[in-house]
C-alpha cells in the first residue's frame, strides 16, 4: 500500500518552523518511515513543476507555515490545497499572522520606503527598490513576486483544516499533531492539535503559586528584574500572557524565567486574542483611580506589539485601518 | 465628508444606572439622535474589549461604554475593571487607527438621563466629520 504523502512548505516565516520540524530529531526517521515527503523546499530537491504534476487531492496533508505576503505564497498555498486533502497551517505565523503580521500596521508602501531608503543602515543613492518585472540587458525579461498590500493568515487564502500553534510548534507538538493525523481518527475541521484546550496556567509549574485573586501595583519589564523563579511571574509584575494563552508547550519560557508572550495563541471561542489579552491583564491593575491606572499601564510602552505580538492579521481589524485595501 | 452621513454609534450601557438613565431620557421625552444603537450589559465590567473591537469590524463608526460612577456599581467594582481595561485598550485602538473621538468610557447614573443626551451629541458632532470607518474584509479565498 501506498505511504500518506505529506509536503512542507514555508511563506512569510523566519524558517524557525522548518528548524522545529528537524528538531524531532531520530523521530524524524519515524516520520519518513511511515509517510513519503513529497515537497519540502529547504530540505528537499522537489520542484514546483513536481506538485503540479500530482493529481488533486493526492497529498494526505500540506504543513504550510508562514504567513501570505507574496504573491508567490498566494500560488503556492493555492496550488498545495488543490492537491492536498488536508491542509495545516504550522506555527504561530501561518495561523494568525506571527511577527512579520506586525507590519500590518504600515502600508506597503511605507514598509518599501523604510526597508530601501530610510533605515539608517541603508545606502541607496541610485534609489534601487524592487520592482515586478524588468528588462534585463539580454532583452530577458525578469520578474519578482508582488509584494501584497497586506500580510494575511493561512485561512484568509485557503480553507485550512487543522492548526498547529507555537512559535514554532514544539517537537512534542509535532509529533502530537503527526501521530493524531496518522491515527485516523480525525477530529472536528478548525481544531488546533497536539496542545492542550486549557490555558497555559493549567500547565504551568509555578500555578501552585498564583494567588485565586492576581492583583499588582506595579509592571516591570523583564530587563529590570531578576525574577524569581519559584513565583507566579504575574505577582511579581511581569506581563505574562499564560492566563489567556493556549497551554500545550511545556512552560518553556516560564521554567526559564521569562514571562509568556502568547505564542500558542487563543484558546477556543476567544475571537480577538489581543482584546482578551488586554481584558486579563488591564484588570488585575490594583488601583481605582484614573490617574494611577493610567500611569501604571503607562509602563506598557508597546501595547501592541505586547497584546497583538503573534496575531495581529488575524485580530478582528486585521491591522492598521487606514492602509487602502486590496 | 458628506453632510448625508450619519454615523451609527453602539452603546453598551449597564443594567443598573446607564440603562435606566437611557430609558428616563424616553419616558421623559428628552430628544437624542437616533443614531445611536443600545446594547444592555449587566455591567460595565462584563463589556469585554473583544466586544468593542467587533463592534468596530461589523460597522459602528463610534462606540460608547457606560456604567455606574465609581463606587455605586452593582458589583462593587465592575466599573472599575472597565476603567482599567478602557485605559488600555484606547491606547491599542489609536494604534489600529481609530480616531479617539470614536471611542468613550461615561459614567452616566440612573437619573442622568441629561448626561446621555450631552455625552451623546457631543459623540455625534465629533465623530461626522470623520466619516465612516471602514473595516473591509480582507482575504483571497475563490
């Protein structure tokens, strides 16, 4: 009998998820074992022409991370769902955006602007910037992909059916996520696999230490304490997201002191992970007055890039209003 | 702007002083523009910021939280929860560029039935000549 076939594929990603892939380590060969791989463009010599060629629906399941920027990712995704019965989007990324989903607070053009002529590392003076098509000397013509006005989550191009969260998926993820695909046993189109459906506190070794009612007086940023850590780093005002974050990676983070950033995303039913985020943390804020309510949250220098870090393109605005749309 | 555009503005008003107060401005036939798009919570403090953004994403061109003045509400501090979360969650809104006209926390008790009317067409003067806010839906599916 046939193996499953199974292709990777990366979009607007730091490569990071393919290193999580390799990080399954002698699984791995588990993994090639029971499944054939047949696209997978940084470890593997298959082309596009190769995919093209499979007959629909053919691959068992795409893992795609990263989110859609080109328009080369765009055609890609397009093409592995065409092929692909079941498509997953890997990684914090291709689920709600990821990091490079920040820049959704610029437009394009002031991204292109920046990247090319205004970073104070930049020199430009024959104004270069790339462009869609070009004649070269040779009379050839050369093209690049469109750079899209916007960055957008997996499921804003392509129907996906399985998500698997972090940044990247830890190896046991993975393997969770794998071993759940190969079982047969499917379950319900949308869910996240191989996390936990609680959030991160659940999982977390210092819960035991988290008092029922969570108040502070004061944040700190994580440069300006040392934390202890045998307590609950919210008590000791450090902006942890485990409380609205999925669980599911282990405490990774907390087991080595750094407080959560939420890059196992929301848990089911919460709709905009930041305006959860925001809900949770504003609260536990110890005062009643407006003033000192102000000036304590006031320590929040980037609410956004704390609250929206991994999912700002997949919060109820997408990103920054004003920028035209497609 | 075109002078044809009327703004719909959503109002969460808590059960116990702000919802009273809207129904007193009826009864006591106090006149308010229509524009404005009531939604009773039982508190202020159960309006999650999630609510407010979806608000924005489905077509509300302003939003309007109202709830007890601090120290009267039913919950004890509900209320105050909302502060805390309305102080944070303005900043993050002038960051998805929504205009801070659009957006306003009042404490507005049971027989403010004036004050909503003030608050209210304070809210509509300065939101119209903003204009709409449009959220479009952004994807490629088809």
């Amino acid at each position: 009998m046939d193996k499953p076939k199974i292709a990777f594929y990366w979009c607007a990603s730091c490569g990071g998820c393919e290193e999580a892939t390799v990080d399954l380590a002698e699984k791995i060969l588990d993994v090639v074992n029971l499944v054939d791989i047949v696209f997978w463009p940084v470890a593997m010599d298959y082309k596009v022409e190769d995919v093209e060629k499979l007959p629909d629906g053919s691959i068992t399941a795409s893992f795609i991370n990263g989110g859609v920027r080109l328009s080369e990712h765009e055609e890609m995704v397009k093409l592995l769902r065409r092929k692909s019965k079941l498509v997953i989007a890997y990684g914090a990324c291709s689920s709600w955006g990821g990091i490079p989903g920040l820049a959704n607070l610029y437009s394009r053009e002031e991204i292109l602007r920046y990247v090319y002529h205004e970073a104070p590392t930049v020199e430009n003076p024959q104004k270069i910037q790339p462009q869609l098509r070009i004649k070269a000397e040779e009379g050839i013509t050369l093209e690049l992909p469109e750079f899209l006005p916007r960055l957008l989550p997996l499921d804003l191009v392509v129907d996906v059916d399985y998500y698997v969260p972090g940044c990247p998926p830890t190896p046991e993820v993975t393997w969770k996520a794998i071993e759940t695909l190969l079982s047969g046993n499917l379950p319900a189109k949308g869910s996240v696999l191989g996390a936990l459906d609680k959030s991160l506190c659940y999982d977390c070794p210092l819960n035991e230490t988290k008092p029922e009612k969570v108040l502070i007086k004061e944040i700190k940023r994580p440069h300006e304490v040392i934390a202890d850590p045998t307590k609950c780093l919210l008590i000791q005002g450090l902006v942890c997201l485990g409380p609205v974050t999925r669980g599911g990676c282990g405490a990774l983070c907390i087991k080595a002191a750094m407080p959560c950033t939420g890059c196992f995303g929301p848990l089911d039913e919460v709709i905009d992970y930041g305006g959860k985020a925001i809900s949770y943390f504003a609260s536990i804020v110890d005062y009643s007055d407006e003033q000192e309510i102000e000036k304590t949250l006031g320590k929040i220098l980037d609410p956004m890039g704390i609250f929206y870090r991994y999912s700002l393109p997949a919060s109820r605005l997408r990103g920054k209003i004003t920028i035209a749309e497609r | 702007m075109s002078k044809d555009f009327e703004p719909r503005i959503v109002v969460f008003a808590c059960n116990w002083c702000s919802y009273a107060a809207l129904d007193l401005a009826g009864t006591s036939r106090m006149k308010y523009p229509p524009n404005f798009l009531v939604i009773r919570v039982m508190c202020s403090g159960r309006v999650d910021p999630q609510f407010i953004l979806e608000a924005f994403r489905r077509g509300a061109d302003g939003v309007l939280v109202a709830g007890c003045h601090p120290g009267d509400c039913h919950y004890i501090e509900g209320n105050i929860k909302a502060l805390r979360r309305m102080t944070l969650l303005k900043r993050v809104l002038e960051e998805f560029g929504i205009e801070k006209e659009r957006f306003r926390l009042e404490w507005i008790s049971a027989s403010e039935a004036e004050k909503f009317v003030r608050v209210a067409n304070e809210m509509l003067e300065k939101i119209k000549p903003l204009g709409p806010l449009k959220v479009e839906e952004v994807h490629m599916h088809g």
